[in-house]
C-alpha cells in the first residue's frame, strides 16, 4: 500500500468534480483537469478528495507498479490544486560585485561577471518580482513543477561557487565555503 497515495488531499475551498477517471478542479487562481490512469479511482468525502486503487479492472502492471502510480498522482493532484489556490513561490538571491537582474515584460536580463548580458524569457505562467537592488528575485506561479524549472534553469547560468560565494541561490540553500590558497612558511 502506498504511503503518499492513502493520505486524503484536504480541498481548503476547492471546487472538485470527478467523471469516471477525470478529476476537475477550480480555486480562486486557476482551473484544470487531471487525468487519473485506469489502475487509479477518485472520490470526494467531507471536502477531501481519496485516491484509492481501482480493484474493477485487469491490467498487466504489478502491485508495486500501482503503488507508484497512486502516490505519483496523489502528489501531482494535490499540488494541481493547491496551485489553484494560492501561486507557489520561489526566491532566489544574486551574490557578487556588479551581478544584477532586470526584467522588461517578460524578459529577464542577467549581468553576471560575463562579457555579455544574459536574456532569458519567462513563460506566460511564471510571474517575477525583483527589489530595488536587482538581486532577490521571487518568482511565482500556480504551477509548482514550472516554477522549480525556470528558477533552476535560472540559477544554471552561474551557479555558486565555494570560494567567494559569487553567483546565483536559492534563498533557503546555504553555500559551505572552501578556504583559499594559504602562504606557506
């Protein structure tokens, strides 16, 4: 049995309709869709929503093939929905002399300590905040999977290094620091 898939997704206001193996929501941002595969059923009781196996069918994927495909699905539904709800949220910090980010529209522009400026365009979804120093940059969107993607794409183009602690992270990593060269005796 699986661990994740057993959990019930709390719906927190959520309006979710299920027809046969379709699961649609709506939430205050967004609206969608999910899919459910042939192995998997879902149900609505006391504003949560089950995932259980579907025991009807014959198919040719074994028990723990299931298993992963009910937590697999029990986890993408439940951050789909979340997402309807609030965006979730992702923030980066730029460290370095000179190192900066600009947005026009939907385009970011990235001065990293290279001989040309990065330009990096964002997909319709994913929202950006930038401060007024150009350095802590909070991205949002109702698609967690998205976000994830574009933040480590971003962080990609200078990722940090150990000795000075120049470059692009995440908010909440910490960087463990090398020492330097040390003059011998």
């Amino acid at each position: 049995m699986s661990k994740i898939g057993r959990k019930p997704i709390d719906l927190a206001g959520a309006k979710v309709t299920i027809k046969n193996n379709t699961v649609e929501y709506q939430g205050k941002v967004k609206s969608g869709t999910h899919i459910l595969p042939e192995q998997l059923k879902a149900y609505v009781e006391a504003d949560k929503l089950f995932i259980q196996k579907n025991d009807s069918g014959k198919h040719e994927l074994s028990d723990r093939e299931v298993n992963t495909l009910w937590g697999l699905h029990r986890a993408l539904i439940s951050n789909e929905i979340k997402g309807s709800q609030a965006p979730f949220e992702r923030k980066l910090e730029i460290n370095g002399l000179g190192f900066k980010a600009a947005l026009a529209g939907q385009k970011i522009t990235l001065t990293l300590g290279y001989t040309h400026k990065i330009d990096f365009e964002l997909p319709q979804d994913v929202t950006l905040e930038i401060d007024k120093t150009g350095q802590k940059l909070t991205f949002k969107s109702s698609d967690k999977e998205l976000v994830g993607f574009v933040t480590s794409q971003i962080r990609s183009f200078r990722p940090p290094e150990p000795y000075k602690g120049t470059g692009i992270k995440f908010a909440d990593e910490t960087i463990t620091r090398k020492a330097g060269k040390t003059k011998s005796s």
